[in-house]
C-alpha cells in the first residue's frame, strides 16, 4: 500500500477528523481513509457477490439466529 503525508492540515480540520474517529472507534488514520473513500466514491461491489461472501460468513458461525417467525412472534407475544 502506498503512504500518503498530509502537510498543512487547519487545526478544525484536524479536530473535527479526530472528534469523528473517536466516535467510530477508529484511528486518524483510518478515519482519514474513510473520509477520503467516502468523498471519491467507493468501489462499486457486486450484489451477488456480496451476499454469497456475507451468507458463507454467517454459515461459519456459529449461534443462533433470527427469523421471520422469531420476530413475528416477539411482536405479538402478549397480545389479544
């Protein structure tokens, strides 16, 4: 990966990027990715793909997970 040095950063710049890492649990550095993905546009990732990636992970992991029925009956639990 490539470093990249940013020179002459205004003191609120600098402020408000390190206000927002603490909030997201982040270093200046990362958050300072973020902020620069954020501002030229992420790449565009495949829907498909995505999930299949996201439904691989789930299934190596174990533990329980919530349904539809689950949620339905939670939401009327107790109702007449």
């Amino acid at each position: 990966m490539a470093t990249l040095t940013i020179k002459n950063v205004p003191d609120e710049l600098h402020a408000r990027l390190k206000r927002s890492a603490v909030q997201h649990r982040r270093s200046l550095n990362s958050e300072a990715i973020v902020c620069l993905e954020k501002a030229l546009g992420s790449i565009r990732i495949d829907p498909d793909t995505f999930l299949a990636e996201v439904r691989a992970h789930r299934k190596s992991i174990p533990g329980i997970f919530v349904t539809d029925e689950f949620l339905r009956a939670a939401k009327n639990e107790g109702r007449l």
